[in-house]
C-alpha cells in the first residue's frame, strides 16, 4: 500500500510539474481571494479590538445630550431616572485657537475636566503630562500636537468670546469621544486646522459666565437600560434649558464614522474574496474536466489494478488541494504585509491607545476552509463523473464525434473564408462546451480588470462633483451666534472678499414612523451661486429636500410629509413636505430654502454662517481681519478638505483597488495563458497532423491563436458586461454617510478593459509560439 501511494504521489507531482504554469495562473487567483479576505478580516479585527478597550478601559458614554445652560442641581434628577448608572455634567465650548508660527484658522473644541473629583466618563488617556491643575494650563489632543509639533510647557493661545487666553500645555491625550476627530462640518480629519482642548472646569465656566451650570451631558446606561423611554426624558427635562436632543453612542459623530468604515470592511470581506475564489472555483473546472478528459483510460487502468474510487478521487484532487496550499500560502504571507500596512495607515485617521494588527485563528481557519472549499468545489464534480465510468468502457478510445451538417456547419460553408480560419469557427462550433468555458473564463478576467478601474474614474467624478459643481465657496465662515443678515456687508468688506452668500445650518430630528434621524438642516438661498444641489437646477423655495440615502434609510418618497424636529435655540415640531431628493455624494443631510426655513421658525433674515468667494493672494490679510472679528466662531478653507479628502481616498479607497487592479491585470493574463496552454496541450495531435499535411509553421500558429483571438474578442463584451455588474454591486454595497461612490461607467473604461485583455493574449501568444515550435511531430502523432 505503501508503494502504490507513492507511486500516485510521484504521478501527481509529475503531472502537476508539467501543468505548472496553469495551475500557478489559479494559484494566483488564490492567493489574491485569501489576501483580500485576510487583509480585511484582520483590519476590521484589529480596528473592532482597539475600540471596545478603549471604550472599556475608559468608560465611553452612552447617551449624550447638549443644551444652552442648566443648573447642576439638575444632575441629581438625572441620576435617579431608571436606567442611568452614571451621569456626569461639563461644559464644552467651540473657540479659536492659534498657535505659533501657523497663520492658517484653527478651530477648537474645549472640554471641561472636573476640578476635584475624578473624571467619570469619557477619560483622557493620557500619553504624556497630567491633568491641568489651574485655569491657565490645557491637555491638547495628541493629533493636533503632533499636526503642529507641540510639546510639554508650549504656549497656545484660545480665544473665547472675543477674549484672548494664553494657555500653557502640561499634557498630550487621546479620548474615546474623538477617536475619529473632526470639525462640526466636516468629514475628513484636519489636524491642523481643528483640535479638542482639556481645561479645567472653573475655567471654562468663567469664560463662559456656567459658575454652577452646565451644557453638556454624559450618561453611562445600566444593562437592558431602554435608551429610547431615557432620550424622551432627558428632553422633556432638559426642553426649558435649550436642550438640543439626546442621543446615543450610535448618533456620536466619532462612532458613528468608525462605525461606517467597520461596515465598508466587513462588506469588502464578503464580496471581494467571494469574486476572486469564485473565479478560482471555476478555473479548477475547466482545468479538471480537461486533465480527467485526457487520463481516462489511465483511470480506467488505475481502476483495473485495484485501486479504489476513493483513492483515485483523493489522487486527483490534490491537483487542486497542492494549488490551493501554495495560493493559501502567498495569499497569507502578502496579507501579513500588507495588513500591517493598512493598519499602520488607520493609525493616521484613528486615534487608539494601542493599534495592533490582530490575526486571530478564526480569520485563519476562515480563510483556509473557504480556500479549500473553492478548490474541491471546482474539482468534485470532473473526478466524480470520470471514476464512475467502468473500466471496460474508459479503456476503450473515445468515440468519434458525431458530427453534423448544421445550419451553423453551412452558414461557416458559405462564408468567404480561407481553409484555416474556417477550421477555428468549425472547431469551436463543433465543441460548444469547451468554447463557452473558455469564453466565460476571459470574460471573467475582462469583467476584473473593468471593476478595479472603474473605482479610479468613480472617485475622481465623485470629488469633482462636490468640489467643483455643487460647492463653488473658497471659504465657510460660523457666527458665534445667529446673526442678522446685514452682517454679509461687514464680510464683503473684507481684504480679498469677492462674493459673499448667507447660510444657516439648524440641528433637526427627522422622524419617518419609528425611525428616527440626527442630522442638521441646511439652508441658503434658492438663486446661490456657490452652491448648488446635484441632479436639481436650484433649491426649490418651500419644502424639504434630502440626499438620497438619507430618504432611503428614512423610507421617505417624493410628496410625503416629514415631521421635523426642530431642537435648536427654538424647539418646535413642525410636518413639512419633501419636494425633492438629490443624488449627493458625499455626506447626508437636508436642505431648505433660507427665507422659508426662517419663516417656520417664526424669524426675520438671520443667519449662522456666510460662504466667501476669495483672492487666494489675500488669504492671511482675510485670515488676520477674521481672527479680530468676536463674532466669528470658526472658519475653514474648502480647498484644504478637498485636499485631505483626496489624500484619503488615495490612502485607502484607492490603495486597495489599486491592488485589485494590478491583480486584476495578473489574472487576465493567467486566464488568456491558461487557455492558450491548455487549447496547445488539447490539440497538439491535431496541429502535429497539419503540418505532416503540409501546412507550413505559420498557417498551424494561425490556426492555434486565430481561435484564442477569437475567444478573446467574443469575451470582451461579456467582459463588459461581468465588469458592469461587478461595479454596480460594488456601488450598492459600499454606500454609507460618508460616501456613495457615483455609478460612472465610461468609454474610456471599456476601452482600458479591452485593452488590456488583448494585451495579454499577445503576451501569452509570445510564450506560447516557442511551446508551438518544439512540439515533437512523432510523439504527437503516436499519442491515441
């Protein structure tokens, strides 16, 4: 038993040698399913693990609530309302910030730290210094300090309420509440441009005028605490107080962006590795069925010399078991690269404790029986058909092929074609089968090579819309408070002010049956100049408007009436028709025209910010009138979020296609080389036949590669249209709050599709001329 297992194991490597080429074009295919899966499995473990110790270690909240002010006897109350298990007031203010040598604007959150007592919820996790133990010193967020380069005992200067403070740094932290940190209207981390600032409580409430009061609430809920009956309590208590709505961890802008991009991974895990181990399943066919085609009658003998059915179907399934170890393999040893990698690269975006790149042996094991069950599934069903056939009947030579006169036979008579090339169309008539496995196989690999283009076109349309259509404003400047309208006059006044337009910006509740959603109401003018609403010509002047996903997670159609939530400065509940949805990329949210959304909340021509047309070459002038302005909360270039936007999406969007392309255009090779070869082992007695005949080296080669030219430009619209599917359900399955990546398909891209296609079959035809030269005439001809 011994001896016949090692003859099969010697059989199986000498075969294997022999197809090496084919079988290491499906290992490739492999290996890039494996990486993809691994690579994203292990980001989104190690993004998921980093987050829940932070959120344990330093006890994140679970319902947050922001008001005007309240007095901090109110706390008690709070305390005794069934379901809380702790509750902690602060004080939190937006404010400027400038920092030494940056004249760039600098906008700031500043949190309040308890004075005496322990911090109970949200603690710092300090990386270097301490709490700060007087008015004068701060803890600065370590993304900002390293952003700026700032250290222990530098100086910063805060300006709140128009009054200058220089504070002094004792400490550098990170905080579970801003692990993803960003401004108020922003998507894209700037460092830069905006931090979080610790002071201590006395602090802020004298700058203020809070002595006593707060405006910010955090509660930590008891186990099965019911947060919805909690959030309508906290608001019923709090409505007096200028309470803006509670809410949950869910609705925090930093959980809420960790959160989405947790999704995007665990749905790229499914999807792209479900593509590229599909495919491999399918190359293991088509190898499988060709190599069982031609040993037949070396089963049958196998059979005859007493082996079993299932040794023989163990024998010829460690063809696809050896691929899949040494796919498995390289996949594992690229996705520990390159995991690192993507981990180290979150590290710039999140902020942890500790970030590590966490492979666990369920992503492992995964990883292997999805790999493993992608090769036996290719395989099973060739082995199992060719093992049930008797020996008796497998050691006789195949029967001829019946073939017919067909009305496909006489069409191909009639054509005006030469001997050879009606030899290719005959041949692929005649063996339907083998043609369409062939012709799926190609277009499989065209239908890659499309989608891992197609995210590159995607992105650049979807950046260029929202930068360049639907918002043409230099500069976005807050008010510290509502203001009136005459205000646009003082800012167009300003050093380098071209153009200037009003805005006001309204935190709302959208409620849509049981469903519930934050977000905030924009409004400005239906005439704007500077901004524009996609697929819409220009705001209507009544009604609510809403981006499209955010009406698809409302289940919100066209004319129906949207109670709206107001929960600003004036609370009121108002139902409001939506008149239209438009089709924005980037962000979710709602929009009104300015005069009717004054006109609901029952005030004149107000405003909360201004959007500036400016002359680049005035921008510190505009910046340094600015930072005099007291009423003037916060301001922010929109160029410089187009550029960190951008440098995002190179940095992980477009790095991981970027690799699926480049993997993309592997595969397309290996398909078109995998074909080729196994169309030259399949026919090698035949062409061998020809030239005895006399056809010359040249007529034999046209005859071989017309029918691979032939199979490849049939495949190219398949391809197309593989690649078309492929990208709209990418588009569909990637879309979240932060992004929905526009469904653009371009000419350019079918072209890059086809393109590359026919570039690797001239390729594989270049390696396959010199396989057709060497092909020995005697021992072809001997073959049965």
């Amino acid at each position: 038993m011994v001896s016949a297992q090692a003859t099969l194991l010697a059989k199986l490597l000498r075969e294997v040698w022999l197809a090496r080429a084919q079988l290491f074009a499906i290992a490739i295919v492999v290996a890039v399913g494996v990486m993809v899966l691994m690579i994203m499995t292990t980001a989104k473990q190690s993004l998921t693990n980093a987050q829940q110790t932070f959120y344990n270690e330093h006890r994140f909240a679970d319902v947050f609530l922001e008001l005007t002010r309240a007095p901090r006897n109110l706390l008690t109350q709070v305390q005794e309302m069934p379901g809380v298990a702790v509750a902690e007031a602060r004080i939190r203010s937006a404010a400027r910030v400038e920092v030494s040598g940056f004249a760039d604007p600098i906008q700031a959150q500043l949190v309040s730290v308890p004075e005496q007592q322990t911090q109970l919820l949200n603690t710092l996790h300090l990386q270097r210094g301490m709490l700060p133990t007087n008015s004068r010193q701060v803890v600065v967020a370590q993304p900002f300090a390293e952003a700026h380069k700032l250290q222990l005992h530098d100086s910063i200067t805060a300006i709140l309420n128009g009054r200058r403070t220089e504070l002094e740094i004792v400490g550098i932290a990170i905080s579970p509440e801003y692990i993803y940190q960003i401004g108020p209207a922003d998507i894209m981390p700037d460092y830069q441009r905006y931090g979080v600032l610790w002071l201590r409580e006395d602090a802020l409430a004298a700058a203020l005028d809070m002595d006593g009061a707060f405006n910010s609430l955090l509660i930590q809920l008891e186990a099965q605490a019911d947060s919805a009956t909690l959030k309508l309590r906290l608001d019923q208590v709090f409505e007096n107080y200028g309470g803006r709505g509670a809410y949950t961890r869910e609705e925090q802008i930093s959980h809420r962006f960790l959160s989405e991009e947790l999704k995007q991974l665990g749905t790229n895990a499914v999807f792209l590795p479900l593509v590229f181990l599909g495919t491999s399943a399918f190359l293991f066919n088509i190898f499988m069925q060709r190599q069982i085609h031609t040993q037949q009658q070396i089963i049958a003998i196998m059979k005859a010399f007493g082996y079993r059915p299932a040794t023989i179907f163990l024998h010829y399934l460690g063809f696809s078991s050896l691929v899949v170890l040494v796919g498995l393999i390289l996949g594992l040893l690229l996705s520990h690269w390159l995991s690192a990698t993507m981990v180290e690269l979150y590290s710039l975006y999140f902020s942890f404790i500790d970030l590590n790149v966490d492979t666990n042996w369920r992503s492992l094991a995964i990883a292997v029986l999805v790999t493993f069950a992608a090769g036996f599934v290719g395989t099973w069903r060739a082995i199992y058909k060719a093992i049930r056939v008797p020996p008796a009947q497998a050691m006789r030579p195949p029967n001829p092929p019946n073939f017919h006169q067909s009305r496909i036979n006489h069409f191909i008579a009639t054509m005006r074609l030469n001997q050879a090339w009606r030899i290719i169309l005959r041949n692929l008539v005649r063996h339907p089968l083998r043609s369409t496995l062939s012709i799926t196989g190609v277009a499989l690999a065209g239908g890659l090579l499309l989608f891992g283009s197609y995210q590159f076109q995607a992105i650049s349309t979807m950046l260029d819309r929202n930068y360049r259509v639907e918002q043409q404003m230099d500069v976005i400047v807050h008010f510290s408070q509502v203001t009136d309208a005459q205000a646009l006059a003082s800012l167009a006044a300003l050093p380098g002010v071209n153009y200037v337009e009003g805005m006001r910006s309204v935190p709302v509740r959208l409620h849509s049956g049981t469903t519930v959603y934050s977000t905030s109401v924009s409004a400005f003018s239906p005439d704007s100049k500077l901004r524009q609403l996609a697929s819409m010509r220009s705001l209507p002047d009544a009604g609510l408007v809403l981006t499209d996903h955010l009406a698809q997670q409302l289940s919100l159609e066209l004319d129906q009436q949207v109670r709206v939530e107001f929960i600003g400065e004036r609370r009121m509940t108002q139902a409001i028709p939506l008149v239209a949805i438009t089709n924005e990329a980037i962000g979710v949210g709602a929009y009104m025209a300015l005069p009717e959304l004054n006109r609901i909340l029952l005030e004149s021509d107000v405003l909360s910010g201004a959007w500036l047309l400016i002359d680049a070459t005035e921008k510190e002038a505009l910046y340094a009138r600015l930072n005099e302005m007291p009423q003037i909360a916060g301001y922010s270039h929109i160029r410089e979020a187009e550029e960190k936007l951008r440098s995002y999406m190179d940095d992980t969007v477009l790095t991981a296609m970027s690799i699926i392309f480049v993997l993309a255009g592997s595969l397309t090779f290996a398909m078109v080389y995998n074909n080729a070869r196994i169309a030259l082992a399949e026919r090698e007695r035949e062409l061998s036949t020809l030239r005895v005949l006399g056809y010359s080296y040249a007529e034999v080669a046209i005859i071989l590669f017309g029918e691979l030219l032939l199979v490849v430009l049939i495949a190219i619209p398949l391809g197309w249209l593989v690649g078309f599917l492929f990208a709209a359900g990418m588009t569909e399955l990637m879309s979240s709050e932060l992004f929905r990546i526009p469904f653009v398909v371009s000419r350019q891209l079918f072209g890059l599709s086809a393109l590359g296609v026919l570039t690797a079959a001239a390729i594989a035809v270049m390696f396959m001329l010199r396989r057709l030269q060497r092909i020995d005439l005697v021992a072809a001809l001997k073959a049965e």
